[in-house]
C-alpha cells in the first residue's frame, strides 16, 4: 500500500520510506532518516532533528542540509502526537519493530528501541540510553543518559531511572529501585509458575540463567542480556 501523509507534513531530503505508512499533519521528519514498513506517526511528531549537543552540528535538514548519524525505524510502530526522536551523534537513533510511543514521549540522541516497547505519555529517554524488548516504561518517567532498560523490565510512572533496570524487574521511584519480579510479563511470554520460580535468583542477580525450560523467546532475550556489553 501507498503512504499516505498529510500535505501539511514535511519530509525532508535523505528521508527513506517503507510503505502503507501513515504520517499525520504538521509532522517533521528530516533526513538522513530510514523508515521501514507500516507506521503510524500522529500529528506534531518531530523525527530527526539534531541531537541536543550544545557543541554538535545543527543543520536545517529542512532545507537540505543533512550532518549527522540519523534515525532508523523498523515496521509498525505507533508513534503518537507531539513525540520527538532526535538523530545520533555517532551511530543511529534506532526504534526497532511493533513498538508503541505515547504522547510527547521523547527519545534522544543515540538511543537504542529494540522490540515491542511501550513508551507511557511523556517518558523521557536521555541520550544513548538503550531499552530492550517488552519493555514498559510509565508516565511521566525519566531516564538517565546512558541508562538501559532489560527485557522485560516495568518501570512504575514518575520514576527516575539512573541505573541499570534489570529484565523483568519491577521499579518504581526516585530513584527508581527494584520492587519486584514482572510476573505478568514473563506469564504473557509463555512462563508458568514453576518457570517464573526458577528464573527469579537470575532476575534478583544471585543465580544463573536456567539452562533448560525456558520458552525459546525468553530463552534467547535472557542471554542476549548476560552476554551484553554494558550501554554507553
């Protein structure tokens, strides 16, 4: 299908777009940018400006001048009214696949979306933050530069994530503290009770990934967790 965008729209030089993709009236989006397939962007979004470094480029990519990593966003996403994703500064903005950003959520320079996220009203992703995927991040929360958000993971509205949020933890405050096990999540993943039992000690950090029983999905995100490089 074609992508039907509004003619009050602006989509600048060096923008890439997928198909049947949706993008709403007075929305900006600026190159160099890629798009893939099936997204709905609402009124008032804002893709691709620079980063918010004092020192950095600030090219008018409105008008063709492009300078910068740029923004790259997978299939489907819902991307709500007045949202702002700002471009990198040394490699992409990335938003993966299926992933929902509610109302004036912000996603900044060099940050990382993987899969299936959800953004509540006016979270705030500070700069090179990375959040994996079935991740639920509340209203009003903040997030510290370089933070990362596990797989998983639910932060509580308000918060203020300054650390590391494990997968499948539940957090909640200022700072942002560990509450719990999102056992909710793990069950819509697939995990019983017996699993969710021998998964806990990996998730509160005093034991190792269970080698079997795991669904094969929760099974790969979890070591893809443990062998990472840490977010910076």
């Amino acid at each position: 299908m074609t992508n039907r965008i509004h003619p009050t729209a602006i989509i600048g030089d060096g923008v890439e777009l997928g198909d049947d993709n949706v993008i709403g009236p007075y929305s900006v989006v600026v190159g160099p940018c890629r798009i893939g397939n099936g997204n709905w962007i609402g009124p008032h979004v804002t893709i691709g400006t620079p980063a918010e470094d004092r020192n950095g480029p600030h090219p008018v990519a409105w008008e063709g001048e492009l300078d910068g990593h740029g923004v790259n966003i997978g299939d489907n996403n819902r991307i709500r009214e007045y949202v702002t994703v700002h471009q990198g500064t040394h490699r992409e903005t990335t938003i993966g696949d299926g992933n929902y950003l509610l109302v004036r959520s912000h996603v900044g320079h060099d940050v990382v979306l993987h899969d299936a996220i959800t953004l509540a009203c006016t979270v705030q992703l500070g700069g090179h933050t990375v959040v994996w995927s079935h991740a639920n991040v509340g209203m009003s929360t903040v997030v510290h530069q370089s933070c990362e958000i596990g797989p998983g993971a639910m932060v509580g509205m308000g918060s203020a994530v300054r650390k590391t949020a494990d997968p499948f933890t539940i957090s909640v405050g200022n700072p942002a503290r560990v509450t719990g096990i999102n056992v909710v999540g793990l069950s819509r993943r697939g995990c019983d009770e017996e699993t969710i039992t021998a998964l806990e000690p990996f998730l509160k950090g005093k034991g190792e990934l269970p080698s079997s029983g795991l669904p094969e999905e929760i099974a790969s995100l979890l070591k893809a967790w443990a062998d990472r490089a840490p977010a910076h």
